[in-house]
C-alpha cells in the first residue's frame, strides 16, 4: 500500500489539514492514507525533537541555532516520509479503513492485534471521515464475545446450529444458509465490524434499509448497475449474535414477497439462488453461480 506523495511542505501544513474534510468526500481510503502519513510524520516530529533534547548541546547554542536545527530537522523528516517512513502509516491507514468498513471486500487485510488500542479516538475519525458516512454507529448493547471461526471447517461447524433452526423455517437444507452465510462473509473473515473493533455479526450482508429498527453499522460495498460493477457506502444490519443473524435471515427469506419461490427447495440448491437472485438479493449477475459453487464446497467438507 503506498502513501500519497507528500508535497514539499510542513509535515502537518495547516492549509491540507482544512481541506481534508473534502478530500474525504471525493476518495475516503486516499483520507485515510492521508491522515495516516500526517501522523506518522508527527510521531517522526516527535521523535527528532526528543533526540535533540536528549543531545549535549555546547554553551554556543542560541536560539537561532535552534531554529535552524528545527527547520533541518523538518526537511529530514520530510525526506523519510516520501521515501517511505516506517511502515507505521501503511498499518495505521489498514486499521482505519477497517475500522470504518472502507477496505475493499474482496481484500483480506491482516487480522487487528486485540492488545493494540484505538488508533485514533472517535471524534477523530469522525472529523477524518468528513460526516459524510457515520462509520461509528453503535450496534446496541454491548455485542456478544461470540468469536470468529478460524476455518472453513470451523466456520461450518459454528453455524451449523444456528443454520438448522432457520433452515427448518424455510424448508431448505440447513448447509445451504451455511453456504450463503460464507459467501456473503468470506467465510467469516470478512465480517462487518464495528469502529471499535466489535464485530457486527452480519452474516448475510442484509442492508439497514426499511423499517430496521437495531445497530447499523456503515461498509464500502460493491454493486452492480447495468452489469457494471461499481462502489458505494451503504449502512448494514448490526447484531448481536450469529443467531440473531440467521434468525433476521429466516425472517426476511419467508417474510418477503420477492423470495416466495426460496421456500421449500429442499437440497435444490440451484432453485434457492436462482430465486434469491431473481428476488434482487444481490446485483451482481453471477451472484446464484456463486452461492451454488459455495455450496457445494459446503457440502464436500
């Protein structure tokens, strides 16, 4: 992941740090990798500033040699952030966009570390993120410490349970729902999470849109419109459990006109993606082929 060019200015210029608010409406990920570089150059800032306190300075020293000091110590500061610092602003600029759901989808970034803090606090992101999005939203009450499958095989036996009481809801073969859970989540590593870390438990990628009335949680998403794929930010479902996930699931399946034809497809796998594709669960045009294809990977573990 490389960083913006920095131009040849102050590492933390005022005049950028004003316009950031609108650069966040343009290209949020490009915010973050700027907000990202500008703290890794402060910390840098910091960091040659402790140096020289720490330094035996002569009884020559003056003011102004302090200046000067400080304004070579800027350009060399300058010079390691364009030649690529210390890879802090690269694992800086991966957590926030996890943090406010911005990291593309089909790219798995590496797992946070639970021993790390926040990065920045809440206000900051919000500030980052121009309040455009509010990537903050809360999910409720505190979520539910359920963690995250490893593995496939893990990950199917984990839902399992949960799959069978909606499958029997809705009349299919309960390693189906399993299959569209792992499709919709990357096997469960690609869950929503929350800015603080906390996972979402959206299993489905079922939108807050409607008359929900629980968390939300905001994510950068890919949809298709006239077969051409493009990205956008939408608000998702937020809960507080994978059995809350399955159960809301079962709830829309049945509940909703659209998905009339889902019902009772036993082990048709085929006929249960086709109508969920014709019902517009999702755009993408091979979005039935996909979920057929998982599961049968379902089904051979």
């Amino acid at each position: 992941m490389s960083l913006p060019t920095l131009p040849n200015r102050l590492v933390m210029d005022p005049a950028s740090t004003q316009g950031m608010a609108e650069l966040t409406r343009k290209d949020p990920k490009a915010a973050m990798r700027a907000v990202a570089g500008q703290f890794e150059g402060l910390l840098l800032s910091q960091l040659m500033s402790a140096m020289r306190e720490n330094s035996l300075g002569g009884d020559e020293d003056s003011g102004e040699m302090d200046t000067f000091r400080g304004m070579y110590d800027q350009q060399l500061v300058q010079g390691m952030i364009q030649s690529g610092g210390m890879g802090l602003a690269d694992v800086l600029t991966q957590q926030l966009m996890r943090a406010a759901n911005l990291a593309d989808t089909q790219q798995e970034l590496p797992p946070l570390a639970g021993s790390l803090p926040p990065a920045v606090s809440p206000a900051q992101l919000r500030q980052a993120y121009g309040g455009s999005v509010d990537p903050l939203a809360s999910a409720g009450p505190a979520a539910s410490s359920e963690p995250l499958p490893g593995d496939k095989d893990g990950f199917v036996a984990a839902m399992l349970p949960h799959a069978r009481r909606a499958a029997e809801r809705l009349g299919v073969a309960p390693e189906l729902l399993v299959a569209h859970a792992a499709l919709e989540s990357g096997w469960g590593r690609r869950m929503l999470r929350q800015a603080d870390g906390q996972n979402s438990f959206n299993l489905f990628g079922i939108k807050a849109t409607g008359n929900w009335q629980g968390g939300s949680v905001a994510a950068l998403t890919t949809e298709y419109e006239s077969g051409k794929a493009k990205k956008q930010v939408e608000s998702f479902r937020a809960y507080q459990s994978y059995a809350q996930s399955f159960d809301d699931y079962a709830q829309l399946i049945e509940s909703s006109p659209r998905y009339r034809q889902a019902l009772n497809q036993g082990n048709d796998f085929g006929a249960y993606a086709q109508a969920l594709q014709r019902g517009g669960y999702a755009t993408d045009p091979a979005y039935a082929a996909k979920l057929q294809a998982v599961a049968k990977s379902v089904v051979a573990l």
